[in-house]
C-alpha cells in the first residue's frame, strides 16, 4: 500500500463517511433501546468522525482525488445482520461497541500500515496522525464495554450491579 497522497487522502474521507454514517445508524438504534448513553457515545463518534471527514476534505482542497476502486475502507458487515448494509435492531449495547471497537481497530490497522508503507512523507506523517487518533476513538469504546454488561451472561459476575432488567 504505496499510496500516492491524492489515494491516501480519498481513502481516508471514504473511511471517515463510512464510520460517521455507521454511527449514525448504531446511536439512533441504540436510541430505539432507549440506551441513551450509549446512544450519546455513538453521536459522539459521528461527531468525531464528521470532524475529522471535514478537516481531510480541508486538506485535499486543490488536489485531484481518484476515484475508489478498493472497498477496504468499508465497515465489515455488521453481527447477525440480515443483510448487507443492515444491523440487527435488536442488537444490544455490548454487541454493539463490539461491533464498532472492532471497526475502529481496521481503521487503525489501516493507517499504521499505510503510514508504515508509504514512500511519501506527507501520507507517512498524515497516517500516523489518524492512528493516532483512531488509537483514542478504540481506547473510548474500551472503556464503555468495560462498564457495559455482557448480554446474556448466565450469571453476574459483579454482584453490586444493579439487576438489569
Ligand atoms: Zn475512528
């Protein structure tokens, strides 16, 4: 993954639109649960993820983008959906983060990697920048599925918890 910058650049927003629209279905089902913390996490990230979609689209203002063949910069396809493009509604708040910590680290992966491989020192430096940042956007959901409870566990292993119900 020798990017050019104008690739890097056009992966890079196609990645951060696809993880802001993502979000934006999982807070508003997570809403529908009437999660609302976790609903207010998930807007968080759309928020994070159009921040950042915007300031890349800043950055590429003048240089002509390619259009995409690759498809590694979409979200993989969400636990026990039906079909594609489509979440299960009833998925619960752990499943979830899951879901999304585990598309946050493709996206970090991601940009280690073409920050690792890249010849360009531009894409080098913007790479590691944006892994740094998806780094943070994983330590978040780390932190919420640790005081997430796992669904269906058949017992409790914390016995302060507060039955859920
Ligand atoms: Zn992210």
């Amino acid at each position: 993954m020798d990017y050019t910058l104008p690739e890097f650049l056009a992966h890079a927003i196609a990645l951060e639109h696809e993880a802001a629209e993502r979000y934006l279905e999982l807070a508003d089902m997570m809403e529908a649960h009437r999660n609302d913390e976790v609903s207010a996490l998930f807007r968080d990230m759309v928020r994070f993820s159009r921040l950042h979609h915007d300031s890349i689209v800043e950055r590429a203002r003048g240089v002509a983008l390619p259009v995409l063949r690759s498809w590694q910069y979409r979200w993989t396809h969400p636990p026990e959906a039906g079909g594609e493009e489509a979440f299960d509604y009833t998925l619960d708040a752990y499943s979830a983060l899951c879901y999304a910590r585990e598309n946050e680290a493709r996206a970090l992966d991601y940009y280690s990697t073409v920050g690792q491989q890249s010849s360009d020192p531009e894409v080098h430096r913007l790479a590691a920048e944006f892994a740094a940042e998806e780094t943070e956007h994983v330590q978040a959901l780390d932190d919420w599925l640790a005081r997430t409870p796992r669904p269906s566990t058949p017992w409790r292993d914390d016995p302060q918890q507060p039955p859920s119900d």
